[in-house]
C-alpha cells in the first residue's frame, strides 16, 4: 500500500465509507421534505457510524501514509497531491452535513436575512413554521436556535444567495452551502502552493498539513463550515501583501473578517511585511504599517455591511460564542473547575471566576500575538510563521474552541514549514488526528468522542516518536530540498 496509487485509493475508501454511513448517522435534520436525509432506526444508525468511524480510520492512515511517502522523495509531486485530495473530497460532496449541524444555522440565518429579520438581535427561532429556512431552523443545535449570528454580512449574503436560488429546501441549500466549502477548499490550496513559494516551503508538504489534513475535509467539506471560506481569503491576502500588493491583500483580508473574525489578525502581520519592506528609517515606516491595513480593511468592512443591508450588528456579536461552554477550551473548562471549587470555599459567584481567568486566558494569549509581530518585525520570524502561530495560541486560549478552530493556524504554518524536522510538524499531524475523532458523525460530542480522542492522541504521538517523518538517511526531509524563500524584506512594494 506503499504507493502513491494505493494511499490515494485507501484515502478514496475511507471518505467513501464515511460518506455512506453518515448518510444515516450523519447530522440529519429533523425535517426532510425529500425523505433522503431521514434516521432509519437505531441499529442501522449505529451500523452507519461505525462505518464511519472505519473510514475515518482509514483516511487518517491514508493521510500518514502519504506524508511518509513525501518524507522520503517517493514520488508525490502537487500534481499528484492535487489529484489526491479530489479523490478525498469528491466522496463528501453529496453526503448530508457530517459531524455537525452549523449548516442549518447557516441556511436559518441566510433565511433570516432574505425576509428581513434582523439576525444580530435574533435566532433561527424567530423564523415562522411556513417561511423559507423553518426547516433548517428547526435543526439548528440547542445552544445556536436563540442565538444571534456571530458571521459577518459577507458570509450572510452568502447564506441569504443559497436560500434565495433553492427557495431553502433542506437538501438543495446544504448542498449549496457545501458548493461554497468546496470553493474555499479550492481556494486554500491554491493559495497555500503560492504562499509555500513566497516562504520557501515545499508545495506539496504544505499542501499535505493544510489541504490533506483529515480534520480539513471532515469540516471544512463534510461540516460545510466557513471557517475554510476565511481561511482561504486569509491566506489570499497574505499571497498578495507578500508579492507587494498589500492594499488588495488588506481588503481581502478584510472579506475574511466578515466571514469570521479571528482573520482579523492577519492585518497585524501585514503590517510588519510593510514595515519590513518599506524605504526610510523605522519611524516613517512605522506610522503607514500600524494604520494602513487597518484602514483599508475598516473601509472595505463599512463598504460591504452597507452593501449586505445587514447593518453593523456583527460588532456587538463577537463575543456571542464564547457564552457556550466547550470542554477544549482549556481557560473555560480551568475558570469553571476554579469556579466549582471558589463557590464551594468562600461562596464567591462561579461565573465571576469563570469569566476572570477567561479574561487571563486571552490577555495571555495577546502577549503571545505581541511576542510574535515583534519577533517577525525583527526577522528572527518570517510575518507568516508569526500569524500561523499566534493563531494556534489564541485558539489554545479561547473562552470557547472546537476541533476544527485548529485549522486556522494549521493552514499558515504550513505554508512555512520547510523541513520534516520542523518540531511544530509532529505536534499539528498528533492534533490534528487526536481532534477529527472528538466529534461524532452525527455532530454530537459524545464521551466516547473524548476517549477515541485521547486513543488516537496518544498512538499517534507514540508513532511519531518511535517512527518520525524523516528520511532515515538523513535529517529534514528525504525528498529534494524547497526553493529558497523570497525575500520579503527586499521586495519592491
């Protein structure tokens, strides 16, 4: 099974396998009109998630297996790696949402704004049992159904297009929601091959970590999350800012913070490639590199919400989803265990404490991010290595994560990683296999979740230690060496 061939049919058989048993045990909603996507009893149920979880299994092999096969200079060109990733993806396309139900807040919401509903101030629960959108409203999870929306206006008129041209028939307006996932799949790996060129970095290697990844195509294309659509703008701007063009850059950058916020921090570091780039003495630099992507993307953001007619009620939203408890979040899950034992103690208000070292978590993680741009200002770190970074830190921090959050980081630093022996390589392969069990199919998060996870965490990391990616012959990588990184600092603005 050694073979480029035969990886990429193990990979094939596993998204196939997981696309067939999540068609009974994926996150079905509770109305189908089609009767496609409907439980068929609790047996088959089960039969269909196990299913899944072998083919699960069997992709993550499959994406191990060829990153041995790059590791060792065994053939794996992009074209080979492109060829494999649609091999991945394509048994994913058709399949109903996998391993959760933020589609259907999706297709509610886009719903919300096609009638005029104000979605900052409301839930999916305000629309009508008769309107547009009422059956995906009605499989949105528990915590989203009264929630307002966390997204920005650009990925709202998104929704708001796929609800208008299926009229939100359930299953015409999941699968156009996937259309967009499979648009921004094709986005991030063309720009993760552009930036690996601009960083220096192996194509297919970052190709591999970012595009290949098993916790990408569970999320980005079973999950139709639109974390892949901001990632794929991100990592656009960065191409561009990177080869001189840093207004655009910015404004596309900024097309991702209204997809989902956290993109926002890719600004900072496109201000250090300007200040690294720049002619004159700092101080001249410095003024144009602080406020310049900033302006830009804040012009660009006041453009799009005026156009979108959603108004600016994504500002106050923000901080809607970290309210919900996730148990990854290793600030909320610290604040509400110190929270449990301050209001046994001294009767001091759990949420208090809760709320406070959330608060750390984050002031913690923003002298990371300042630790960073400064390193990257310096150049003793590359500005893209410093934001793949210093997002990987405020997930690591946030009052609320969820597996797929890792891949905000995971895609940049990719794009980066120029060797085999790079040390953050192994920690993001154990990461990323340890989250993509977490979540059951059927986008549930079940204890059995959180001991597959724990299984698979500590295999993997025995693997890894016991059998590197590394060529034996050799340190770093046994394929042919990247093409040396382009210069950041001195090319023409």
């Amino acid at each position: 099974m050694q073979s480029v061939t035969g990886v990429r049919r193990l990979g094939a058989s596993g998204a196939l396998a997981i696309a067939a048993g999540g068609t009974v045990a994926g996150a079905l909603p509770v109305r189908d009109p089609w009767g496609l996507w409907v439980p068929h009893g609790s047996v088959v149920t089960v039969a269909g998630a196990v299913l899944a979880y072998a083919g699960l299994t069997m992709l993550v092999l499959a994406w191990w297996a060829y990153g041995r096969l790059l590791a060792k200079g065994e053939g794996p060109g992009v074209r080979d790696t492109l060829v494999t990733l649609g091999w991945w993806a394509a048994p994913l396309v058709l399949a109903p949402s996998l391993y959760s139900a933020d589609v259907y807040s999706y297709i509610a919401q886009g719903a919300m704004v096609l009638d005029g509903h104000d979605v900052y101030t409301h839930g999916p629960s305000v629309l009508a049992a008769d309107s547009r959108g009422a059956d995906a409203a009605a499989s949105v999870g528990g915590h989203w159904t009264d929630t307002p929306a966390p997204y920005g206006p650009v990925f709202l008129v998104l929704a708001k297009g796929v609800v208008w041209v299926t009229g939100g028939t359930l299953v015409p307006a999941v699968l156009g929601m996937r259309l967009i996932a499979v648009a921004a799949l094709v986005l991030i790996a063309w720009a993760v091959r552009r930036l690996a060129v601009e960083c220096g970095a192996d194509e297919s290697r970052a190709l591999w970590l970012a595009a290949l990844n098993p916790l990408l195509l569970m999320h980005v294309v079973g999950g139709a999350h639109n974390d892949g659509l901001m990632i794929g703008l991100m990592l656009t701007g960065l191409v561009l800012a990177l080869r001189g063009r840093w207004v655009v850059g910015s404004a596309v950058v900024a097309l991702a913070v209204l997809i989902k916020s956290p993109a926002a921090l890719a600004l900072l570091f496109i201000g250090v490639i300007v200040v690294r780039r720049g002619e004159g003495s700092l101080a001249q630099r410095l003024p144009k590199a602080l406020l310049g992507p900033g302006l830009v993307a804040a012009a660009v953001a006041v453009a799009a919400t005026l156009l979108g007619g959603t108004g600016f009620g994504w500002l106050r939203t923000q901080s809607v989803a970290g309210t919900i408890h996730t148990p990854l979040s290793l600030s909320s899950d610290l604040g509400q265990g110190l929270g449990a034992l301050a209001h046994a103690l001294t009767g001091a208000g759990l949420l208090t404490v809760k709320e406070a070292v959330q608060s750390l978590g984050l002031a913690v993680a923003v002298a990371a991010i300042a630790f960073f741009a400064l390193g990257a200002l310096r150049g003793r770190l590359h500005p893209v290595r410093g934001l793949g970074l210093s997002l990987l830190v405020l997930v690591a921090l946030s009052p609320m994560v969820q597996p797929w959050y890792l891949l905000w980081g995971t895609a940049v630093v990719a794009a980066t990683v120029s060797a085999w022996d790079d040390r953050i390589v192994p920690v993001l392969m154990v990461l990323s296999v340890a989250l993509v069990y977490e979540t059951a199919p059927s986008g549930h998060t079940p204890l059995y979740g959180f001991v597959l996870a724990a299984v698979a965490c500590a295999t993997a990391a025995v693997v890894v230690r016991r059998g590197p990616l590394t060529d034996p012959g050799g340190p770093g990588s046994g394929g042919p060496p990247a093409p040396p990184a382009r210069p950041y600092a001195s090319r023409p603005r």
